[in-house]
C-alpha cells in the first residue's frame, strides 16, 4: 500500500496487532480439510501458499457460505477452486487505523500481512476487521467516524448469498438466478426451495417431496385459532397487517420457538418452514373473522397462491388469477437488505427467536414508504379517475411536496424490474384500470423529471402490484399483508443466513447534543 502515511510516533501497527503464526492451506487440499483446520484453530480464514510459502490466495467462512449454497461437496472441492486468489496483502508496518479504514471500504474481513513483494514476498501474519476495530475505536469518535449516509444508503452491512439488486441495471436475482426469470418459469414453492435450500428443486418428486412437508403447515394449531376472533375483531378499526403481527408473534409463542441463539439449525428451519407455510392462512381467516365470515381450511390440492385466493375468497381461483398473483408473489420474495429484511436480521442477530424477527420485519413493512405502499396507489388512481386530470393532479401534488406513492425507489434509479413484469400481467388481465395506469405512469414519470431533476423517478412494484391484485379480487386492505406473506419466505432465509454466521449487529452513532457533563439540575 505504497499511498499509506508513515506511522506517527506512539501509533500502533498491523504488526501490533495481527496475529501469528498464520493459519495456511494448500491450494490442492480440499475444502473440506481446510474447513477443518478453520474450526480447530478458531479463524475465520486460512491464507493459501505454494511451496516458497507465498500468499497466492484467501479461503474464507465467506467461501464456504457460498460453496454451501452452490450445493458443492467440500470434501470433493479443492481450495484453489474456491479460494479469492492473488489477495490483497498489506505491510506490517502500515498504521493499524489506516489498515481500518482499507478493510472496511473493500468489504475485507482478513488480510494477510506480507514483507517483501514478488518472489522474495513472505507471509508474516494475518489482521482482521475484529483486531484492527480494537484499535480504531479507542480513538475519539470523530476520528473513527465513516461519512455514512442518512438512510445508510449504499452501506455494505453484510455478506449474502441470498441475492441482491443492481440498482442501476434495474436487476435483482435469487441466489444465482433472475428473480424475474423464476417467476415467469417456476412455480413459488420452487423459489421458496431454492431460498431455503440454496438451490432449486431438481426433479419433480423433489418438489413433492417439498409440498408434502408445507402442506401440514399451512394448517393454523388450534390454540391460535382459538385467539383469531379476538386478534381480528379488537379495533374500532382493522388493519389486517397489524393483526397479522399479533397473530405471528401468538403462533410463535405457542409453538415454544426458542431464541436463534439456543437452536440448532435444523430446529431454526423447522420453525421457518411452519411460519412460512402458516402465513397465507393466518391473513385469511383474520380477514374473514372480521367480516364476521368463517375461516376458510387450506385447500389440499392446491398450491401456495391458488390456495391464498381460496382461503380469502371462499371459491377456487381461475388459473389466469392464480398464475398472476404466484408472479407477484415470486417478485416479492426478496429485494436485497431492504428495511424489514434488516430489522430481520438486526433481531437475529441478538439471538431472538424467529417469531421475534419476523413480527419485527412486519411492523418495517407496514410503513408506507416500504410495503405500505400499493393500496395508496390504487387510491391515487380513483382520486385522478380520468385521463384529463392526471396531469394538473400529479403537478399539484408534487409541488405540494407530496410523495407519489407507487414511484422512486432507494435503490433502482432506472425502471424497476418487479414494476416491468407486473405492468405485463396487469396487461395480460386486462381490465378498465390498465389505459388510465399507463396514462398516469407516463404522465407522472414526465412531470417528476420536470419537478424533481436529477432524481431519476420511475414506477416501483407497487404501482401496478395493486392493480394486479384488485383485479383478481383481492381487497385492498390484504394488499400490504399479501406481500407480507411472501416476503416472509425472504425473511426467514436471511434469520437462516444470520442465524448461522451470526455476530450481534451493533452501529454507533453520532452524538450531537449539547456537550456532556452538565450538572443535573434540581426540579424547580
Ligand atoms: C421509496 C422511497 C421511500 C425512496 O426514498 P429515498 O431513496 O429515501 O429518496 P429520497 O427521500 O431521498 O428522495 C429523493 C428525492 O426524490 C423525491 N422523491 C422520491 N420519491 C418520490 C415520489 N414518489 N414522489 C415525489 N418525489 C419523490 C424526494 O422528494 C426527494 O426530493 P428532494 O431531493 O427535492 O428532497 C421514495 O421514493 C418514496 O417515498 N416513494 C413513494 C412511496 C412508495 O412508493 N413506496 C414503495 C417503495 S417499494
């Protein structure tokens, strides 16, 4: 690192506090050996040498989180194949600060500490985020402090092998796949396979074998059901998704999930799958409980979101309706470390139960700049109602400093790939809505740009998720918990994902107050 400043005097170095001897692998042992030798020593990675003990490559748990989910054998692979090869390396005698702030902003978490370079490099030692974070947080805040964005936006928080979002290409992907891709081609309980087990059914049988194991689930204990009324019929007035909050956190309860931190993996899963599987049936009888209906029992024969329709609606679905609505489903899943999905996983991470990190992910999405979202843009539309108005209405309305629910995202600054998809379906179903949705969606497309320059405002998945939904017939009040029920699936992967790499995820802030101590005063 040839740019890095000389210590001052009294500063501490990467030879200061990395660690040593270094905990090394062969490029070709196999991962599962490496693995091995992680574990019995205690580190979260092994620098790869070659014969002149060379730094030619980093294994780390990273890696073997993603040979996991490509459902490779670690007993089979070889570390060369999965290992970053060509590492980075840093001097020892680089200030331990300034290797900080290197670590953090390459997303490092280890990095071997070379002399030398070329043939006459030698591997001396091994610092970690961890060792250097010791250092750098017993300076003042201010000198620790990173410009992290309000909002947090663009900051790296965690590594995922669940999928992720290309804000700027206006695509995102389940694990390796184009989340749109899977939609059009594959039903749901296929994706829910592919989040929870890393890869996707491979046989029909599997995939039976999968709906075999749901299928009991989806059925709500009757201990809970027991509670429903109550949970649904409380309020003055009724908010299905709050009441889907309380009746999660009962379920969990009742079915004694113990906290993240004291299960096993498969236990954590268990626990997953029920949720998952209950969801759907749990929005359905408190919605009906409230119009003073009778819960309807899941359908055996029918799968996830032909079954939801069924269960809300009291008659089996037209395939037109269901293969709509699995589509938006599917979207919906999982987008990256949106707000909910953090709460998720922040709730995870202190080793809470899973009922607690998805009732937490609940009340994230309630809010209408996350899920709260379609409902309003379907009301945005009847308040227009024609053609003509929609221009002078979204002008007044953005001048006004009013958000235009259903636009502008946090993350795609292009079209959104769930709004593309779902504009098609929309079509595809046709109906009085469609003409006046794409008039409005040019209109307001045209007038953001013209208002808010620069900001780059398109259509969200909410815009036309609602027009979706309103036109297989389900009510706007179960828009919101609709998407609840298949971010749920999202969820629980990413309590997995946390689960079983976790560390309790703990921020700072910036204290901006008047200055500390002052003299407690007396009440007067
Ligand atoms: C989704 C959303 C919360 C993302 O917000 P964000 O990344 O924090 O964006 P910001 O709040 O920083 O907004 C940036 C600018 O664009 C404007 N903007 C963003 N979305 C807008 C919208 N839907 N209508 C009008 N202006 C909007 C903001 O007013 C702001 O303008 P300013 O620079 O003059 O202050 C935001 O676009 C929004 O509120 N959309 C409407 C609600 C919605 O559809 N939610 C569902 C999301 S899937």
């Amino acid at each position: 690192m040839p740019d890095t400043p000389i210590p001052a005097p009294g500063e501490r170095t990467v030879a200061d506090v990395m660690s040593q001897p270094v905990v090394t692998a062969q490029p070709a042992e196999t991962v599962a050996l490496a693995a091995q030798r992680m574990r019995d020593r205690r580190v979260g990675s092994v620098v790869v040498i070659d014969h002149d003990d060379r730094a030619i490559g980093i294994l780390t748990e990273r890696d073997m989180i993603r040979l996991a989910a490509a459902g490779s054998d670690a007993s089979s692979a070889k570390v060369s194949e999965w290992m970053t090869g060509d590492p980075d390396t840093i001097g020892p005698d680089i200030e331990a600060r300034a290797a900080f702030s290197r670590l953090a902003e390459h997303g490092y978490r280890h990095i071997p500490v070379v002399e030398g370079s070329g043939n006459a490099q030698k591997l001396v030692g091994i610092v970690s985020m961890r060792d250097l974070m010791r250092v750098a947080m017993i300076q003042p805040a201010t000198a620790q402090a990173h410009e992290v964005p309000k909002g947090l936006e663009g900051v790296v928080v965690a590594d995922t092998t669940v999928g992720d979002v290309r804000g700027l290409e206006g695509f995102y992907h389940y694990r390796q796949y184009s989340a749109v891709d899977l939609a059009k081609s594959r039903p749901l309980e296929d994706v829910w396979f592919l989040l929870f087990k890393g890869r996707l059914p491979a046989t029909l049988t599997e995939r039976e074998a999968f709906m075999a194991d749901i299928r009991p689930r989806r059925a709500i204990p009757p201990k809970v059901a027991a509670v429903l009324p109550e949970i649904a019929r409380a309020g003055e007035t009724f908010v299905p998704f709050d009441a889907l909050r309380t009746a999660v956190s009962q379920y969990g309860a009742t079915l004694g999930f113990r906290p993240s931190h004291d299960v096993d993996d498969a236990t954590l899963r268990d626990n997953a799958l029920s949720t998952c599987a209950v969801t759907p049936t749990l929005i359905c009888a408190l919605w009906r409980l409230r119009q003073r209906l009778e819960p309807i029992e899941p359908h055996p024969d029918l799968a996830y979101a032909a079954n939801y329709l069924y269960m809300m609606l009291g008659e089996e679905p037209s395939a037109e309706h269901a293969a709509a609505v699995e589509k938006y489903l599917i979207s919906t899943i999982d987008h990256g470390f949106n707000a909910s999905t953090f709460t998720a996983r922040v709730i995870t991470s202190t080793g809470a139960d899973l009922a607690a990190a998805v009732v937490g992910a609940i009340g994230a999405l309630s809010g209408p700049l996350h899920g709260g979202a379609p409902s309003r843009a379907l009301q945005m539309l009847d308040e227009i109602g024609t053609a003509d108005r929609a221009e002078p209405w979204l002008r007044a309305a953005v001048e006004r400093g009013d958000r235009l629910m259903g636009f502008g995202h946090r993350v795609y600054k292009t079209d959104d790939p769930r709004s593309l998809m779902l504009r098609d379906v929309a079509e595809s179903l046709g109906g009085d809505k469609m003409d006046l949705a794409r008039h409005i969606e040019a209109t307001a497309v045209k007038v953001l740009d013209e208002l808010k320059p620069g900001r780059r405002l398109y259509t969200n998945v909410e815009f036309y998720a609602g027009i979706v939904m309103d036109r297989c017939g389900i009510p706007r009040e179960l828009f919101t918990p609709t998407f609840g029920a298949s971010r749920m699936i999202g969820w629980c992967t990413h309590v997995l994902e946390q689960a079983a790499d976790n560390r309790l995820i703990r921020p700072s802030a910036q204290y901006v107050g008047p200055p500390p101590p002052q003299p407690v005063p007396p009440i007067g």
